[in-house]
C-alpha cells in the first residue's frame, strides 16, 4: 500500500501500545493533550508527503510502480544523501528547526545498520544484511514511522556492561534465544519519538568485549510489542525512556546477538549518518536564530551599532558554516564498494556536528546579548488585553507605529523559547556528546600522512609514499645536518 | 521603630498599592499564589535580622541605641564593605543562590544616590545630599524594603531622550515642578521586588545633554504613590516594570531635577556598588553550580575521567575567581575624600561582573556536557510513585544502593532549574551588560599611564612621571637610534 | 613562448628593477642572500610546472596548442576551482604550508578585475574588460609572475582618501591623464612575492565616494617600472612596501579611472577569489601543525592521555574543517551568467576564511600546551656536535633508542617556527582582516528570509515567498492572538 | 657584609663555572656579548637595592643591624607578601616586563622548601628546617643570586622515575650517600638566570612513590661546584639546562633526601608562592601590552572605532583582573600556624596563574588585530637612514607632524617583539602548566562544601555542617517529596 494519510497514520497507532507520561498511562496517544505537540511532528511527515508540492521531493516510485518515501530508499549517490538534506530541511523549516517526527532518527538507524550489516555479513559470512532489506522493505510497506533505540541507561559509566553492579541489566541483553529468535531485557533513554512510532531499530551504543557479548544486539521492535514500555519524559513526552521487559524478538528481525566484536560498527554507522542529518536540521533553527538577532536590532533600533553587526556577522558565520560543513560531508561522502551504498564523509559530518554543538552557548549568549533584559522580564502578553496596563504596555513597549509593542513581545518571548534550557543540552548531547565526536575525529585522523608532513618539514626521515612524491625545492624549515 | 518582624513586614505592605500580573490586578500581593516566591525572598531578610545566629552580622545599633539593619548604616571601611557582602552571601545562600529581596538592589541605590549627591551638592551647592540622608532615616525607622528603578524602556535607542518618536516620554522626565515637588511620567523596567518594597529608589539610566534636562531626575517614591503602576513579569513577577503616570514627589524626596551634566553620576556610583552586590551573591550560586556538577561525576561514575575533572576543575576557577575579584575590589576600595565613603574600586568591580557573566554560558555548556543527556530527558519524578513504572525507573535510574534513582532525578532536575533561560540572560544582564563594563573599563582605565611605559618600551619620548622614575638599567625592547 | 624554465624565469627578472631591503639598495634580486626564500618559493612554481609528475595538472594546452599555466585559464566550473585548489595545495605542501610565489596572489587579482570589469562593462559601456583579457594573454605569453596590490597605506584610518591631512597620496590616486595613460602616485604595502614578480595588479582597497574619484584606479604595472620602488620588510623581503612615484601607466592596462561608485567591486572579487586560496594553503599549514603535535605527543610518550587526545582532536577538527569549508566554497560555487566565470561561494569562502583565521590563536595555544617549555628553552642543536655536552644532550633529551634527543631537538625547534610571530598575524590579516571577513558576511546574508522566519515563529507577519510557501502544520512557538 | 654592588657581584661569578652555549664553552659569563641580556636582568636587582630611592623598599636592616635585601626575610603578614609584589613589580617595569634575574625564582623555592621542610620535619623529627634557614642566612651574607631547579627532563612521561627505559637519570636522583653528604644525578631544564647565579635551589616536581625514593632529593648546590654542567638555551642562553653529572652536596644542604611520601610537598609550596610572583610581574607586562593597544589605536586613527574600543577595554580586564587577582591570593594569604609563614592563598594564585595563562593567546590575538599587518611586513628601520627611501617612508608610514612614521615603526617593532613566540609559550609553562593549575584547583576545591550545598538544593540529605546552620526560609528548587 506505501503512503499513509495523516489519518491512516493516527489510526494505526491507536494499537494499545504501553506508554506513561508524567506518572500516569495513556490510553491513547493521539488523544492526549500533553503529546499534542509530539504527533503533529510525527504528522507533519505524512502532510508533506502527501502535499502536492512536496511529492516530488519527498516520495519515490519503486521499480514495481509502488510509491514509497524516498528515505527509505537506500542512498547511493551525492544527490540521494543531498536530497535526503533538502526533505529534512523542509520538514524542519515547517516546524520552527526540528524536524518531522515520524522518520527523522529511524531512518538513520536502518541505513547505518544495513551498512554494518553488509560488513559483518562480508567478514562472518551472517545473512544480516538480506533481514535488514527484508525490513527496510517491510517499513516501505507500512510507511513506517521509525525510531531508533541506541542509549543504553550504562548505571556506572567506568563499568563494562557485564560488570555492572546490582544488577545485569544497565546494558540491554540478550536473557535467553532459541530457534525462533532471541528475548531481550533493558532500558534504552532519549528515544525520540517512539510513542508514535510503528516500529523502534535497536542498537547497542558502545563497543564491547567478549565478556559484554550478551549485549552485542541489534534488532527490530514495534513499538506496541509485548514487554516495550514507553515512559515518556516529564512535559512533552517526546523522549522517553524505552523499557524492555523481556520483549521477544523474532529471527528475521535480529541484526546482530552476540558478534561482540563488531558491536561499535552500527552506532558508528549510525552516527556517520545521524550527525549529518542533525547538523542538516539545525541548520534550520540556526536560521531562526539569526532572523529573530537581526529582527531584535531592528526592533530595539540597534542596526547601525557596530558591536551588533559584529555579533549579527559572527551568528551568520555559525549558522552559514553549518550549513556548509554538512554540504560538504555530502559532496565528498563516501561510498561502500560492494553495496554502492553512498555514506557522509566521516571527518567532516563529525567536525560539522562539534562545529554548531560546541559554539551553540556562545550564541545564546550574543543572542541574549543583542537582546537585553526585557526578554528576562517582559509583562505577559494577557496584559495586552488587560484594560487597565493595556495602554501602558502598547506606549512603552512600542517603538513606533511599524514596530509596535505586540510585535516586540512575540520576538523576546520567541527568544525565551529559543534559548530554553533543553535547546542547550539538546544541541550537545543529540546525535552523540562532543566528546564522542572528538574521539571519532582522533581515531578517523590520517595521523601518518600527518606526522610524516611534519617530519619532513623537520628533518626527520619517512617512508610515507605522499612525502616521497614532494620534491625538494625549498629548503626545509629545520635544516638536516 | 525600627527592625520589623516578618508578620509586621507582611501587615506594611498591603497597603492598596496597584500591582498587575498575568493580565490580571492583584489585589493583596502577600495572598496572591504566584508571588509567593518573591514575598518568601522578603521576608528572608527581616528573619535574618530577627534570628540570633545573624543578629550580629546583620544589625548594627545606632548611637542613639536603635537598632537598624546594618545595609542603610554608610559604608566607611574595607570591613564595612566586606560585612555587606557576608550578609549578602548568608542570604543568597539560604536563598539557593539569590539574595533576599527585601534590600539587595535598593541600598546600593541609596549608596549610589548618597555619593553622586554629595559630589553635586560639592559643586554646584544644592543639598540633595541632606535630602537623601534623611530619606536614609525615614528607611531605617520603618526597616524598609527598598528597590531600585533606573533602566528606562528607551524606545529607539539609537536616539536621545528627547529626540524619541511618538512620545516624549520613553525615559523618565519631569512633566511639571512647583515648590512643593516634582511630577514625574515614564515607565521603568527590570525593577526587581517592587511589588513587596516600600519605597521606590528612581535614577536616570544615563548621561544627558542639555535638551534631555527634563530626563535629568532622581528621587524616592513609595511603592503605593498615586499613579505608580506596578506590572509584573510573567510568571513570577519578580521583575516587573513600573509606570510613573503622573507621579507627585515632594521636594524632599528629589535628589536631581534637571542637572543633566550630572545625570551619570548616579547611575555610575550606584554601578559601582551594585556590580560587587551582583558578584558576591552570584559566587553563592556559583558554589551551586560547581556543587552540582561534582555531584553528577559521582553520581553517573566519571569521578575519574580525566576531560571531567578538568572540566570540574575550570568550574572550581570559575567561582572563586568570582569570589576572589569580588574580594579584591572591597579590599582596594576607595574612599570619597569629604564624606569617607567607601565604595569599591571601580575597575575591578567591573572586572568581577565581566568576568562572571562573560563566562556563565561557558559554565552552563560545562555543566550541560557532564550532565548528559538526560537531564533533558527525564521521565517525571511522578513516575517514582507510579506501580506501573515505579520498579523500571529505581531499577534504570540508580547506580547502586547509595546513589539511588531518586537522587540522580533530584539532581537532574535541579540542573535543569539551573540552566533555565533566565539564568543566562540574567547573568548577562543584569548589574549591567556586558557592554557597560567594557565601556566603564574603557573609560577608567589609565591609559596615559599605559602608553607611557609603552612608549618607554619603543623609545618613543614620555614625560609621565611614573616612567621618568624609572632607571634605564636594561636595554629597552626598540632601541633609541 | 609561454612556460619559462626556471633559468629562463631568474634571468627575467634581472632588469634593473628598483628594489631595496634594511635600508640597501639591491643589484640583483636572485643574488641576494637574504632575499633567497623569497626566490625559492617563485622558482618552485616554475619548477612544478615543468616537472612530468606536475604537468598535466598545472598546465593546460590552449586551443591554439600553446602550453600556458592553469591557473591563468579563467575559471568556468566547480572542476577549475578544484584543481586550482590542488595546484595551490600541492605548492603549499613542498614549501612547508606556503604556495608558490610566482603566481598565487596575482592571479586572484587578475580573476576578480576580470569579473569586475565585466561588470562595470555591462552598466557602463567601457571596456576593461577586454583590456583585462589582453593582459591576462601577455602573462600567459611571458607565463608571468604577478603580484597583487591592495592595501593603501591609508594614514589615518578614520578619514576618507581625499580627506586625509598632510598630503593627498595616502591612498594610491591618478595625478593627470591623457589620451596615452595615466600617472599614479601612492603606496601599498604587504605586496607578496614583487621583487621577483614581472606584473603587478593595481586595484583600490575600499569603497570610495564622489570626492574620492582619482583613488579609484585599478591597472596593471611592470615590476621594473620607471618609477617604482620595491622597499622590502625586514629580513626575508618577501611583502614589501611598494612605491609609486608618478608612473605612467598606458591606457590598454588601466581597468579603472574615475568611476569611483564602482571602486569596491574590485577587491570584493579579488577577495572572494583570495579567501579561498588562503584557505586553500593554510590547510597544508595545519596539517603540518597537526602533524607536529601528534609528533609531540608520541615524542613525549604522551598519546594515551586523554586531554592531549582531546587536543588532537580539536587540531583534527580545525584543519579538516578548513578544508571542508574551503571544498564547500567550490562545489557550492556561484556563476558569472554573461561570461560563465566561476567564483567560490562568497558566504562560504569568507565563513572558511573567518573559521581558520579566528581560531589560529588557540591552535597555538594548544600546540604550545602540548608541546612543553622545552620548545622554549632548548639548547643549540650545535650542543649535539660539542663533545663537552653531547653525551648529556643525547642522554637526557632523548627518550630512547627510537626517539631519539635529535628527533626531538628538530620537532621542538620546528614548533618554535610554526608558532614564530608573524604566522599569528599573517593569519589573522593576510586576504582580508577578520572584521573584513564580519563585514562581508554581514552585507551578503539574506536577513530577509532569515527574518521573515524568525517571524513566522514569532506569529509576524510577512510576505516573504519561501515563508508562504510553508502550509502550517505546527504550532507555531509564540501563538498568534 | 651583605648587599653586594653590582661590580662586587659581576666579580663574583667570574668564578670557572662551566657554562656552554650554542655549541661553545663560555669562559667568563660577565663579558659574553649574547649572554649580555642576562646579566643586564640580574644586574639590576643589585643596583635597585643600592638606589636611594629604592632601598627602603627592597632592603631590610635585620635585629643585629644587617642591612639585607628584603625578599630574604620570611614574610610573616600581608604586609610582607605584598611588599615582595610591590619589589617585583618594581623591577619588572624597569625590565620592561620581566622582573629582576638575580633572586626572583630562587627566593620562591626557599621560602617553598622553607614551609615544607617545617611541615616534615613536625611529622617526622628530622631537621631540614634549620639547614634551609642556615642557608637561607648564608644567601643574606652573600647577598647571593638564586636560582631554581625543579623540572627533570622525565623522559617518556607515562613512566615514573624508576621505570624509566634506558637510564635510571631522566629525574634527578641521589646515587650515593654517606655521613657526609649526597652525591646526586640527573638534569633539570629552564633553569632561570642559573649561569649567573651563586646558587641553586633543587626540588622534585613531582609526587613519587617508594619505588622512587632516591629521586625525593631537595638540595643547595653552587652554580660552580664539581659536575655542574649549565647548557644554555639557544639564543639568549637564560633559561639553561642544568647538567648534575655525581655531584656532591654536603649534608647541611641537603632537605630532602629519601623520604618520598613528602616529595610533592616541596613543588606544591614552591608554585604556590611562584604562581603569585609570575601573576605579580605578569601584570607589568601587560601593562605594556595594553598600552602598545592604546598607542596602536591612537597611531592608527581608530581611537573612536567601536570594536576597536571594546576590544582595548577586554585588554584592561584582562591586565586589572590579573593584577586584582593577585593582589586577592596576598590579601587573603594563609599562614602557617607554627611558624607564621605567610603564604598566598593557593586557590586564588592558582586562579590568577590561570587566567593570565589561558587568555594570553587571546590577548595576542587582539593586539594583532588591532595593530593590521603592517606589524609583520614593516620596513627595516634602517630605511629611515637611506636616503633612497628614507623621503617614502616618512612621508608614508607617518600620519601627522605629531605622529611620525618613526614612532609607528617603533610601535609596530615593539608589537612584534611582545608576541614573539616565546612569550606564549612561556606564559603557558611558566610557574607551571595549565593542566597544573587545573589539578591543583580539583585538589584543593572544597568538594564535601560544593556538593552539600547543591544537595541542599536538591533536597538531598546532607550533615555538612554549614548547610545545617542554614535556616529553610525559601522553597528548595527541587522539592522534598
């Protein structure tokens, strides 16, 4: 059938699936006024699809004639994984910098598991991959929305999964497998979107030795299956905390179970995917970001002080070079041989990710700047309707008659929104810490090439063939004796 | 009188006074929900003065044997100044890192006022300083909550006072004076606690020209005056702005009225002091900020990774380099040769301020960074009391039997109080922005004492004495040809 | 002809050139000692354009079968770009992180008049362009050396050129004219490479107004021209001053001569072109500083701890950064319609340029941290041939059998020169000070669709086309009322 | 006799010591042109204790009516430690930035092992306190030169001493011993002024194990005695290494020898009162670095350039706050309770090290940006002799009668030599590594303090007896269920 209506959508996952929010359950998601916010995002992705204007973009015609969503297509080309951005962005525009909620993470855990698959498979002669299409196909089918379960809760980070005290379980694990397949136990956090979700991809999130090789699984769950429980975090729910209470797995659905060795392949794959896309959506709210800076000078009649427009230009730098770095991940990705399958450049998606993480405080802190303290202490916006303040408020908040006080309250109560706490942790943490990307970044590094540039600027001797070819016509920084 | 109870703090301030919060007139503001922070915040401070523990710190008895708050008794020593910042941080301690609201601002208005006052009366002869001693009396006898309005709604900022758009009434002016007194009209915002303080400290923002004299004006004013409009903040009304419409101060209560030349002044000394109130209370919310983030490495088992300690060890640097700058400008204060004043060295006063809040996102990106991600993540503390989730949550969100879900969610949680947007924007803000340090560093700065010993150091010709002074024993860096 | 040999290019440029260097005249510029470096770096780009392993990617057979160098072909795609990227690369990696100096700064010039000629062309009927074109043909015949000169020496910066006290000759102006030519009076400083170079491009460094109209001159001036006078910087002579005291320019080689409303188009392109350069170079310099501390690290038996990873991390993450951002400006590249001249993306190639300039000061902090006071405080590396020292050098600055005192002595001594002075600056200010690089940035950002944006979440009206375009199917952040 | 003139002193290091510099023994030390800078620096300690001017400050007449330079007197109250700042700053201003050469590091590591020699010998009976206080006499009556030997050369740094590979000598070590005396071996690097001092102060610097007892060895040893061997650095030769080839140190010199568990307590006491001094002569030169900013502006023009200004007014924090800094670990000192040793406050000299270390990059990279590339392609001064040039030069670099192309080169000269790669390297390893500081921070935070008040505002228990005494008059952030 392929392409759900938004109506088909909220139907099929009215499926009695087990979700709590704030300390109570939900019986039914679409209903619940809390979650409102979450289901128009899962929405939003099947509103596109079916627009008229975004058809072309955003959906696919199968060889067979079905019509799919072009995520779900595999990536084979700079113009796949570019599209790929550009329905991102869209979708991202039209919900204020985030993107849609129902394909947006999943997505990404389906192609970087299907990568790492197609290498475990290469090495263990496994038929990993084949289930995964088998999957991919089955998602097509459904128009599935798709989350992606990869943070583990880890109780004590210096412990090995299997060292873990008190209990065995910080790690989801395999607790028993048969013929039929393989029951799973544990706790995944941060697991965006996924009680609107048809379907949850399940990861591990680290590298594992032998000893952790229970925990060395990847596989597919629904999200209303038997055991899942999906404890929404407090407020808006859209991140909850997924429990596995012994959920069984099918075979056919099993990804990997206890291959230790290439357990840090698929959230490595995954990354190299997911940092792109995140860096392609927050390019978006980093465009709001800048318009509400520049609407905040032109509104407090700032335009021409020269310490603004340095501001203005360095928020224009960030979001620009964001933008940029993710271009540039896409225009020199990388490709797997045997699959084609077309993947970000590894380096830059990472420096692309760490560029915008790492600089997001400086810009809340020159947004704020820029935007003195009214937007801290702005009179709520009922006084506007308030007879009694109503005229004060519009006298002295006001600037003049294009630029009224109505107008300058909804940006410094915009401002408020941006720069909420979550925006913060969210931008750090989402899509892997920086720390993460500094250690892919140290480890991906072509430190030969680069310590032997180095020794021949000093003298030293290399066999490093890129050295070799350079000849020598000027003299070296430090002379060899 | 003197030194009220809390009970009699509380009877004082229902006294018709006309506050609006939310959109809505708030008819008894020590019964109204929402403001019950700010009135806690308060009353802090008239039960301070009231327990024995503190009586010693934070009363002083008069000559004359009545016993006042120490905050209105003229600084004139390094201790006097130093005693004022124990008190302050005894409060903001009790008050989890904001001081109690019943004086904080208001006094270092009344310091501020006092000083600029007596430079004016040196001057030009006029007796404002004598006006505003008394007012000091009238605050001591009734033990008042005193706050402190000088920033101005400014309309378009790139124009002068009387130059603005629309109206002339975008900074606070005179509309009329007699014998009697002033009338005053403008509308005042940020001005921290008013809705539960007695009296109203009122100064211009800035320095004026001769065509801005109407805006030259400084004065006392009861929080209940007729026409004085007092609209809170949304939310927690804490910083509302204020409306002057129409205004009557009597002449004893006018401490400028039209000498523009002089109107920084007071906006200046009031800075001074008020920018060591803003340090000393911001290191008690500092030590928070550090507290919690030692916390969350034991409490997720990173006590031992390298990049956290020293991340831990930055934020260590952070507070008490706060601390010690804020120390460091009492114990090199100066002093107002005629009234012996003392007020805290300009420079490094602002230097404190600058450095706090020009590093508070880089602290937060720190905090946020060892937090993880699931301080935005977080299922609801409602969960702990859920039998549906309750056992997931204890089992997933504990590390071990001393560090228990419980905890780790308080602390969670408590980060997230930390980081609000406020914080920041606060931090930025208020005591000032960033930009009015520069520019009082900028100004105060001695640069003929900086260009003479560098051009000792090019060979360049300098008169200065302090450089003449010193002996040409070693070779100066650019040689005299 | 076209392609000189390396002797064939040495023997050019004795031609009784006017050059000068710490207060001497010199005779012959390929003679000078101290000017050696600076001949070095010309002759490689002669060199590697003659060499077989080079030639096919830094030459180019004309239509005509003439074999001219590739970088004075004129840009028409994203392929040009790049290979004029690798041409500069390859340079800059065997001259140890710097370019060639026979070509490298002059053709941006001869690029960005070219496509400003065009320009004013087309709006004004002239014809520099073709006059461009007909010198942009001689280079190739004599495969010329060309420099670039910008920068006035300006006087007092605040004041405009014809403004200026004193003389008139701050910035380079034309002193008469006639049917032949033009004579120019003025000087520019920072001109790379010109006491080796045959041409240099003369283009005005800003925008100018009516009054200013002599100072808007751009032409094209031998380097032994009557009249020009070569000052070298101290030591290596590599970016002279260079005067120019009346000399007559034939009219076939000036570009621009009056039309001051179009002055600043020319070094805007030349800048577009030159940013990218720059970038293109200074990632063969950080590769080299990477390089050399990842050298530091194993050298000092440093690689497992975790901050120094951390820092190599973040050195990873700036040069790969550069390179990506520079790569972003080509394959993002923008079109010249009427002629079909490529030109990088003008946001990216100052974002790139920005990006590497602003942080070089914390890669040398960090290299600097990495590395250890050794670097400062090492002995002479003539201590390894005095038998009185030798064997403690050897003893106790190596570490052992494979690191060797030596290889340590050349990498500290090797950081001493990537950190030397005037690397900070050069970075800082060479192709465009950072404020050039905010101010582009500011100028060229779409603020309206940036802000038409940010109102759309605010609930603000707008009729920007690509925000109508967006059907509503989120709540918008701040409600419209 | 005490207080040597400066010929007494140049006479009495012309003593065999054996220097070597740049590949070549140096016979006498006084008459070697490169090692001129380093005399001159040491020199003037001696001539500043015999002006009229300067005495009362830097001498001291002792009970018995010796007349003895001051920094030889234990301090015992503010008054001294800031009294030791004021005689620093004093010749560092004279210095151009850097302090006296003859007793600045050297009197830090007496009064270093002074307070831990006191520490060990109240545990473990012994008497190394009365040795250094006779040595400490011994320096007075020659009014000696001292200098400080602290940091091995450590070989590969993931190794402790007595695991290193190769030699046992990478830390300096005792080789033997007997009644008499020590001999020891091993070499320390950035010896200050060593090859003109009298004598040397000899510390670990690090913690050590009992495996590593024979490296916890303290010391005095004269620059000349039998095996000392000084190896200039490269250069200006007065940051040496310093060669210990089994030299013998009599047992009243020695006051360290074996007892490992208190070797770290010697480098810690030492950096706490070094970090102050460096903190202390830091701030003269940034003086000079703000005012070359100041002059650089003015002779630019762009004394009223916004961004221009605010960065001079960054410079002025960043000099003040280092200076305030400082002054608050003096005005906050600790003492030793037995002795009443006064010694800064290590938190806060901790903090001022660090926050003149770690913005040091940034400061350079302000002033390069202020001061335009001009600073690093400037003419050689000698250009203002040639009369070929010298009319350009003038009539160019000049911008007025009263700002003269002379004084600009001089400026820009002067810029060049304050951002010489030396100096940031040594602003970041002098007086100890960041990562020093940072550790040093991390162990000394008061952790049981933070934690309890954040658990305070966490509503988590805690008995700390501070957060006991606080009253609970405010809602916790985090309520107790």
């Amino acid at each position: 059938m392929a392409l759900k209506t938004v109506e088909e959508y909220l139907e099929s996952i009215r499926d009695n699936r087990e979700v709590y929010l704030d300390g109570k359950k939900v019986e039914d998601v679409t209903a619940e006024p809390k979650l409102k916010k979450m289901v128009k995002y899962a929405c939003a992705d099947y509103a596109i699809a079916q627009d008229p204007r975004f058809r072309d973009l955003s959906t696919e015609t199968l060889p067979g004639g079905e019509r799919v969503h072009f995520v779900f297509v595999p990536p084979k080309s700079v113009e796949d994984l570019m599209r790929r951005r550009e329905i991102i962005k869209l979708s991202a525009r039209i919900g204020f910098g985030l993107p849609g909620g129902a394909k947006f993470t999943g997505i990404d855990g389906i192609n970087g598991v299907a990568l790492a698959a197609k290498r475990i498979d290469r090495k263990l002669g496994t038929d990993y991959s084949a289930r995964l299409e088998k999957f991919r196909k089955h998602c097509m089918d459904i128009d599935a929305a798709v989350s992606l379960c990869m943070t583990d809760v880890k109780g004590n980070r210096a412990l090995h999964p299997h060292r873990q005290q008190g209990h065995q379980d910080y790690y989801l694990r395999i607790v028993s497998s048969n013929d039929d397949g393989i029951v799973i136990r544990g706790a995944k956090v941060h697991i965006s979107n996924t009680a609107v979700a048809h379907e949850m991809v399940v990861l591990p999130c680290r590298a594992m030795r032998k000893e952790d090789k229970d925990y060395a699984v990847a596989c597919a769950v629904p999200a209303n299956a038997k055991g899942v429980k999906i404890i929404g975090n407090a407020g808006d729910g859209m991140h909850p905390m997924v429990v596995f209470d012994d959920v069984f797995v099918p075979t056919e659905r099993v990804f990997l179970a206890g291959e230790w060795a290439y357990a840090a392949e698929m959230p490595y794959m995954f990354s190299t995917y997911h940092r792109l896309s995140a860096d392609t959506y927050k390019y978006t709210e980093l465009e709001l970001m800048v318009g509400a800076a520049g609407l905040l000078a032109e509104y407090n009649g700032l335009e021409k002080v020269s310490h603004i427009c340095d501001k203005l230009a360095w928020l224009v730098m960030y979001a620009e070079g964001t933008e940029a770095l993710g271009k540039a991940a896409v225009q020199n990705c990388e490709f797997d041989e045997e699959s084609g399958y077309a993947y970000p450049n590894t380096i830059y998606s990472n420096v692309a990710k760490f560029f915008f993480a790492n600089q997001y405080h400086e810009a809340e802190k020159i947004l704020q700047d820029i935007a003195g303290g009214l937007v801290s202490t702005l009179p709520s916006m009922a006084e506007l309707n308030n007879p009694a303040t109503n005229e004060y408020i519009r006298k002295y908040l006001g600037i003049n008659e294009e630029i009224t006080a109505e107008m300058r309250m909804r940006l410094f109560r915009y401002i408020q929104k941006l720069c909420a706490y979550h925006s913060g942790n969210i931008t750090v943490h989402a899509e892997g810490s920086l720390a993460a990307q500094r250690l892919t970044l140290y480890r991906m590094a072509d430190w030969d090439r680069y310590k032997a540039l180095a020794k021949r600027a000093c003298g030293i001797d290399t066999e490093h063939p890129e050295v070799l070819a350079l000849p020598n016509l000027i003299d070296a920084p430090v002379k060899v004796t």
